[in-house]
C-alpha cells in the first residue's frame, strides 16, 4: 500500500531509541524526509546512521531536550532549514519514572507536566501555521495505555498523559477543515529498552503476558506501522481518535 508520504517533512520527538525510533525508521521506508531528536547525543547518530541505510540524504538529526522551551523552538526552526515545513509531527517523551503518588513532589510533577503535556502542546503551536498554509498536516501524539487503564505503579503516566487525550480530541475538531488530522497513539507492553528496564526493577511484570489476549509484548516495528497509517494520506478521514496497539491488553471499549 503506498501511504502517500513521499518527501513529507516528519518530525519524530524522542526518536534516537524505543518507539520513536521505530517510528522514524517506519516513515523513512515509506519515502518521508526524517527529523529525529533525543537527549543522547551517540544513540542519536547511532539511528541517523540506521536510518540513512534506508532512505540516505532523507534524515537528519539534532540533539535536543524537548522540556526546555529554548531547545524546542531552536529544534523546529533547525528542522524547517534543513527540510522545510513540517508536515508531520509525532510527539512522543521518553517514559516516566515509575512509582506511587507519594514518590513526587510538586516540582517533579511540573517537571512531568511539562515534558509529557507542555512539549507537545509548544511544538504543535509551531508546527500548525505550516500545515494551515498548505491544507494538509498529520499530528500524531504518542501516550500510553495508562489513559484508558491505568497501569500499577506508573501514577505519573496515568494522571499527565490524559490531558493529551483532551487536546488531540479537542484540537482535532479545531483543525479539520484545513486538512489536518489529529490521532493518539497508545502503546501497550512493547519490547523496548523501557520495557526491559521495568521488567528488570519488577520481574513481576514479565507475568502481564498472561493479561494480554495475544499472549506476548508488541514489538517497535507492529507499534510503528500503525503510526505510519496514521500520518499517512490513506488515513485522511480519521481524526480525533485514540487507538491502542496493545494486544488487546484495555479491558473496556
């Protein structure tokens, strides 16, 4: 199926490892010219490299700390220069720290507010005149499926990751009839770095297996191709929507 992204400009937040990684890679396939960020400046070239292997002279890369408001502007102008109008944007944040309600302080949670909640909401407003110029733009936020069951001891992705459930349904309908499309995206248990570390803090976790329908983790790459659906030109009239990739793990609708 061809996905229509041929040399759209993609903006991929969080994308030197995990997910966003795997995201990046899915887009380059499908021929979209990549902007990959994170904190960690070797994983960082170490996916540029990947990911050039792919598609060559259709990504690039800069380090870049999305809670820092500086650092997210200088990241999308940087962005722009190098390709041109983003025409895609995943935001996406590194996973939280795990733990219960009495482990946070309230500097901690406006530190979480603002990575998992402010980054999107400063990029999106950069990003979104671009898209209105042209008619036609895919933003895609990626959560958990701590928004619609929580997840034992991950009280911060269960609380701040829900506003952007409100954001994307509300800016969705905004956005519409300018040809831009607003989904979230909700990961479940994915083998990941992430996933790895939890099981390795709890082996416990390993045991969620049996809660899953399908019996086993989802893996970067079944994750990713649903993101590059979703920002595709063949997803053009589904927006406002939340959809889990989690093996059937959400017990409700």
């Amino acid at each position: 199926m061809d996905l229509g992204i041929q040399d759209k400009v993609a903006l991929v937040l969080a994308s030197s490892k995990g997910l966003g990684k795997a995201v990046a890679i899915e887009l380059a396939k499908e021929g979209a010219k990549v902007i990959i960020c994170g904190t960690d400046a070797k994983a960082l070239a170490a996916a540029k490299e990947e990911i050039q292997t792919i598609s060559p002279g259709n990504v690039t890369s800069f380090v870049c700390d999305i809670t820092d408001e500086a650092q997210r502007k200088r990241l999308v102008e940087q962005s722009v220069k190098a390709f041109g109008d983003i025409a895609i944007l995943v935001t996406n944040t590194g996973g939280p720290a795990a733990g219960g309600f009495e482990k946070f302080n309230v500097e901690d949670w406006k530190h979480l507010f603002n990575l998992m909640f402010l980054s999107a909401v400063d990029i999106i407003q950069q990003v979104l005149p671009g898209m209105k110029a042209k008619g036609w733009g895919r933003i895609l936020t990626i959560t958990s499926i701590t928004v619609k069951q929580p997840v034992e001891n991950l009280i911060s992705s269960n609380a701040v990751r829900t506003s952007l459930v409100g954001l994307v349904k509300s800016l969705s309908n905004e956005v519409a009839a300018n040809g831009i499309t607003v989904n979230n995206l909700l990961p479940g248990y994915t083998s990941t770095n992430r996933l790895a570390h939890l099981v390795e803090l709890n082996p416990k976790v390993n045991e969620v297996k049996e809660t899953i329908p399908m019996k086993r983790f989802g893996t970067p790459t079944e994750f990713a191709a649903a993101a590059a659906f979703l920002v595709s030109e063949r997803a053009s009239y589904i927006t406002g929507q939340s959809l889990a990739v989690d093996g059937g793990w959400i017990k409700g609708n």
